[in-house]
C-alpha cells in the first residue's frame, strides 16, 4: 500500500521488490515451458549439427549444447523511471499532490485532472534528456533488473540472459496498462527500447544518447535497441 511509505527510498524498494517479484514468476513460467521443448518439438536434425549435442547424446531442448541462455525482455524503462521520478518530486519532494490525490487520478484515468496530468508530463525531469537525476534513477532501474536475471539458471541448465527492447509490444502491453503518474493516459503505447518515452525527449539526440550511453549495456547481452526518431 504506497500510503505507508514515509519516504521515497521506501517507496523505491517497494517497487524493486514487486519488480523481483514478477521477474521470479516469469522466469519459472519460462523454465516450465522449457522443460516440455523435448517432448513438443524434438529437433534431431538441429542437434546433429552441434558437436556438444552428440557428445553428451542430449537433444538441444535438453542442455545438450554448451550454451544454454535465454533472453528476458525487459521493456518500458523511461515508463518506470519518468514515474518514480513523478512521484518522488511531487508527493514526496514538493508535496504538491498527495499519494491519495495521485492514486484517485490514476484509477480514472486523470478524468478531470488534465491540470494534474500536464504538471506530471511537463514539469518533472524525463529520461532520455541528459537530465542527472533521472538518469541516475533510470541506471538504478536497468542495473537491478538486469542483476535479478541474471542471478537465474533456466530450464535447461543455462543462464537467462537480460535484454532491453520493446519491438512492437509496446504496443499491446500498453493496450492494458493503466494510467502512470509520468502523465500517460491508460491503453496508449509505453516507450520504445531503451529510449525517451516518445514525444519527450526534448533535449534533441544528443540528449537522448547523453542519457542512453550512461547504462551498462554489458549488463544486456541478449540485445538492447535504441530508436532515434
């Protein structure tokens, strides 16, 4: 319950454990999926192209080669960052809005609060713009995403290996997610890759890739995408 929070760092560990949360469940739902590839699809002809397959007489969906990842795609990082950057300004710092004010507008999709919904998109710091404090945030985010995934082992005995992009699932995913204190009305698309929610990067490209190049992008190995519009 966010009304319990005193400050933001409580606010924030808050979200990170929901985050783990989620990552936990996706990730075992995945494993469970892998585990029946050997039955749904056997791949002989695949397996009998890789050395390690023949070795260890094991089908590819069963570990039989030597490397085992699969990705974990993690999209709308400007969404999370432009969010919390919202509610530790304006609840916390400025005091402008309460938790309560805030939560009621979110629940109705800012009807009647386009004062409020203007403030939240145009008067709070967004990442993609070489802003600090939002990118320290945004780097706080991705950094304890892509740790969580990769402290898993999947189905198959290999590692899950932590992506960043959205492709054209930004897109559905948005179609069912609700309002978001950054000022996204509920249903529209969240934010493309690792980039500024689109529309609000006004700081031009250079403050666009000023913000991006801050992340660790060691830390993504199955892949990461930047659209400069």
């Amino acid at each position: 319950d966010p009304r319990r929070f005193a400050t933001f760092g409580e606010f924030l560990d808050a979200y990170t454990t929901q985050m783990d949360a989620m990552l936990v469940g996706a990730t075992e739902n995945t494993k469970a999926h892998e585990r029946q590839w050997p039955h749904i699809n056997p791949s002989p002809l695949l397996a009998g192209t890789i050395d390690n397959c023949l070795e260890r007489g094991k089908d590819i969906g069963e570990g039989g080669a030597t490397y085992n990842s699969v990705g974990c795609v993690g999209l709308g990082l400007a969404n999370a960052c432009d969010s919390l950057l919202a509610i530790k300004q304006t609840v916390y710092e400025e005091k402008r809005f309460t938790i309560d004010e805030l939560l009621e507008a979110l629940e109705h999709d800012f009807q009647d609060k386009e004062p409020m919904r203007r403030y939240l998109l145009n008067r709070v710091p967004k990442w993609g713009n070489n802003d600090a404090g939002a990118d320290e945030l945004a780097c706080h985010i991705a950094d304890h995403y892509c740790d969580t995934i990769h402290s898993f082992t999947n189905g198959r005995g290999g590692p899950f290996q932590a992506a960043l992009f959205s492709l054209d699932h930004r897109i559905e995913f948005g179609e069912v997610t609700g309002a978001l204190p950054d000022g996204r009305k509920a249903r529209q698309s969240l934010s493309a890759g690792v980039g500024a929610m689109t529309g609000l990067d006004k700081n031009g490209v250079t403050g666009l890739i000023g913000s991006v190049t801050k992340l660790d992008f060691l830390q993504t190995p199955n892949g990461s995408v930047l659209d400069v519009m």
